[in-house]
C-alpha cells in the first residue's frame, strides 16, 4: 500500500480539503407539516428536482472529493421513488449513508428495498412521546405510524437514532419522550433545540422556550445522561439564543459539509438559501470547482471575511463568528457577527425574543403555523 | 490494571459503525452517523482484529506478531474507551 509518493503532487494543488459529509435534500414535498421546519417557506420555488442520474453524479463526486458520508433528507426522502438506487451509488461510492426521515412511508417493502441497497443508518423524527401533542406539532395524524417504524428499524438490525427538534411546546416532556425512547430501545436520541431557520424563525415567538423550562430540562437531561450510560447515548443540541457564545456552525463555512438541494444549488450550510450570492448549481458546474472555487463556497471561508467584533476576538478560530445565515436572516448582513454572541452588537434582537419568551404572560402553547407550501394561483 | 471485561471478551464493532480507509485523507476512519473518528496506526491495527471472533487475548496476540512492545493494559484500556462510547461491542 504505497500510494503515498502518487498523491504527495495531488495534494499539494489542493489547498481546501474536501468535505466530510454530502447532504443531499432531496425533496421538500412532505406529507408532514412541522411548524419548526427549517426548510425554506418559498416551498413552490423547488419543485424542478435533480433526476436519478443527477443526484447520482453529484453522490460520485462528492465521495471523489473525499466525503465518507452521505445524509439522504428532505423534505421527505422516501417521496422520492428513486431512494434506495441513490442508497446504491452511496454505498458502492464507499459512503456511509443515512436516512433522515419522519417515517411516513418507510413501509416493509421499502425498508427491505433500502436494507438491500445497504443502507448503514436510520434516524426517524418524533414530535413528541404521545400522539395529540405530536400530531398537533406535525399538523397531521401520524405519531402510530411513527412508532411503527421506528419498530421496523430494530426488526432490520439497523441501529435506530429518534430525532427530537425541542422548543417550548414540548420541552417540558423530556422525561416522557425518554421513556418512549427507552423503550423503542433506541441506540441514540438526538435532544435539539430548535434552530430558527425557515419555517422556524416564522414560528419564533410560538416555539422559543423560557429560561425556566430550559433550567427544567438541562436538569432532566444530564440525570438521564447519567443513568442510561452506555444504553443509549444522548445528545442535547443547547438553544443558541440562551447561549453566551455561537456556535461553530457546520463547523466552519465550506470546511466539512456540503448541502445540495432539491433543484441542485449547493450550500455550505441548510440555512444559506437566499445569501446575496451567486448561485452554484450542480446542473452548471461541478462539485470540484463548486466546492473549491465557487463564490458561494469561498465567501466566508476561513475568517478574512470578518468584521469586529470577530475580527480582532481571540475566539474567532473557535466558533468562526457564529452562523453566517443566521447573522443575515437578522441582520441582512452576512459578514456580521452572529446576533445570539452576546459582544455583538446586534445582540440585542436575539435578546428581544427572549424577553418575550420571559413573559409571564406569554403562554406556553401559541398557535403555529404549519409549513405549507403556498397555493398557485 | 482493573478491566471492566475479561480478556476471554470478543470485541467488534457496535451496530452501525464502519472502520474505512480514507483515501483523499489517507488514513483510517470510524464512520458513525454524525461522526468520523479519525484513527492511528495502533488503533486501526487493533481494529481491524475485532472480528467478532478473536478474543482480546487473541488480539494481543496478533498483534506481538506485529509490534515489538504490546502492553495488554493498553489495548484493554483503548478497548474499553470505544466500548464506553459505544463504538464496540464486547461480547463475553
Ligand atoms: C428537515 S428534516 C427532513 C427529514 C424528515 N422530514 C424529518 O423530519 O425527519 C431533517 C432533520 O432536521 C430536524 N429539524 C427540522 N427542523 C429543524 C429546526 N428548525 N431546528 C433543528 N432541527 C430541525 C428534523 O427533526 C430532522 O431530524
Ligand atoms: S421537519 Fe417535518 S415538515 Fe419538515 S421535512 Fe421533516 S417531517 Fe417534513
Ligand atoms: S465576537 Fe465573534 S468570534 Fe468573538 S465570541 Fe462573538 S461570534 Fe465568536
């Protein structure tokens, strides 16, 4: 196994190491409508999906560039017909590959179909531990079929991650939910704070929790952590609005993820839709040059692009100045600092909403608004 | 050293995980849903012994076929941290 002196010339014209993982949203036609969606709200805009051979070239290239992982998402992944010959090309491309899904549709047949294909990992997203609560949060009856599938994950051998998206009408039912989990016999349990992209930050006010219910909840998970020990593992996603810094979003801006979605842009973050930059779109170029050279991906690569605070901040290098589409979902800036930072001098919005989320008056089950894609007239 | 398994324990990797070489990166990989775990050259030697037949006193064995200085408290202890993380599986 030398190939060592082969690649030292290759490695040194490349300057950006490739990504880790390919996120490929699929679709956003759902049969579900979670008011926390954090798929875009112009849902009509992305109708015109990449075909089979497209998402099939763009899975190839990702593993060329060096991904070893590919998320199958959505929308949800199973409208799309066409699932398991993707979960093909992943596989024989060498990449672990996961399905993120709400499970509505993962019948039998189909998880037979995507076993044999060699799919390596099932997550399934719950709204809640009991059916009204759920059912009302996705807007559609849905929870039994849920629970059926993540069943089926167990029953196929497939190790079975529950995705939990927290906010404030059903962060109180930690415990609940981890009984549920527990026994689903889950090998995992993703605990995330609601992050306010798309129809999310449409829903901020309704789904934004107090101070109390996340002192609440932090107790409840790191009990939990505790006693499930090296049964099933959880991970608890902190709400950055609480947060006294940002997060590394993605970990660094085109560094480790790439995100295509349906109709083939590509993003370096789920978030980036609608950044005033020029669009990178699989159909017109491809991912080498895209994720190397393209605007979109070099724009706030690294931290050149920094404004102060960040700039002159010694913790630049940790949390790369926050969220870049967060910082322009609130500030219509893109290079400024991430608003949830408390030195930045936006910080002052994020800390608007969480007054409001503080008031006594504030109930704790607004209405929502599901996601929905818009009628034409 | 106190191990919390027996060296009679076949060690493999936990449901869903996959030890890959990383060819762009050169080097070996654990892949698990959200996480890549980036290995050493003693750690995917050892890894690539659990195959769920092998025992630990197996692998140590194979590996002073391998290695000139193998101290078994070590391969034990680096066992038992991934088992910890649920990355491998001990079965007795
Ligand atoms: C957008 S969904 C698409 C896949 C599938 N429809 C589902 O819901 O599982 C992808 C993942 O992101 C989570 N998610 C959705 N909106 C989110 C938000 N605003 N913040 C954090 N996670 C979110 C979902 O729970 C799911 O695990
Ligand atoms: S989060 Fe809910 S609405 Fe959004 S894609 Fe997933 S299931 Fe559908
Ligand atoms: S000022 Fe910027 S770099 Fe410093 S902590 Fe805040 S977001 Fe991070």
């Amino acid at each position: 196994m030398s190939e060592i002196d082969g690649d030292a010339a290759e490695r040194s014209s490349t300057t950006v190491e490739g990504p880790l993982g390919l996120l490929a949203e699929l679709t956003y036609r759902c049969p579900l409508a979670c008011a926390y969606c954090s798929n875009p709200i112009e849902l009509a805009a992305y109708r015109d999906e990449l075909d089979t051979a497209e998402w099939q070239r763009v899975i190839t290239e990702a593993a060329e560039l060096g991904a070893l992982q590919c998320h199958l998402s959505g929308g949800e992944p199973l409208l799309r017909r066409d699932l398991a010959d993707l979960v093909r090309t992943a596989a024989e491309q060498g990449l672990y590959t996961n399905l993120v899904t709400s499970a509505l549709g993962f019948t039998a047949k189909r998880a037979a179909e995507l076993h044999d294909a060699g799919l390596d990992h099932v997550q399934v997203s719950l709204q809640a531990d009991e059916p009204a609560l759920s059912d009302r949060i996705a807007g559609l009856p849905s929870f039994a079929r849920k629970i059926d599938a993540a069943r089926r994950v167990r029953e196929l051998g497939w190790p079975l991650t529950l995705n939990v998206v927290l906010h404030r009408q059903n962060i109180d039912r930690i415990p609940e939910i981890l009984a549920a989990a527990e026994e689903l016999e889950a090998d995992r349990i993703e605990l995330a704070n609601t992050q306010y992209y798309g129809w999310a930050a449409l829903n901020r006010a309704a789904l934004l929790p107090s101070r109390e219910q996340l002192a609440e909840a932090e107790v409840v998970v790191r009990e939990a952590k505790e006693r499930l020990r090296g049964r099933m593992e959880i991970i608890y996603v902190i709400p950055d609005y609480y947060a006294t810094y940002p997060k590394p979003c993605m970990g660094g801006w085109g560094a480790r993820q790439l995100v295509v979605v349906p109709t083939g842009d590509a993003l370096p973050c789920l978030a980036a839709h609608g950044l005033p930059l020029p669009s990178a779109n699989v159909r017109e170029h491809d991912l080498a040059w895209i994720w190397r050279d393209s605007p979109m991906f070099s724009a706030y690569r690294g931290t050149d692009w920094m404004q102060d605070p960040c700039r002159s901040c010694d913790r630049r290098e940790v949390d790369l100045g926050g969220c870049r589409c967060q910082a322009f979902a609130l500030t219509g800036d893109a290079t400024r600092t991430d608003p949830v930072c408390h030195l930045s001098p936006d910080h002052g919005i994020v800390e608007a909403a969480v007054a409001e989320a503080n008031e006594e008056r504030t109930p704790v089950d607004l209405p929502l608004v599901p996601r929905r894609e818009r009628q034409r007239n | 050293m106190t191990a919390p398994f027996s060296t009679t324990g076949v060690p493999r990797l936990a449901r869903g995980v996959k030890l890959r070489f990383d060819r762009s990166r050169e080097r070996h990989v654990l892949l698990l849903p959200e996480t890549v775990v980036e290995l050493n050259g003693t750690g995917t030697a050892i890894l690539q012994l659990c195959d769920g037949q092998r025992t630990v006193a197996d692998i140590v064995a194979a590996l002073r076929e391998q290695y000139a200085d193998v101290p078994e408290g070590q391969v034990v202890a680096y066992l038992a941290k991934l088992a910890e993380r649920r990355h491998l599986e001990i079965h007795e």
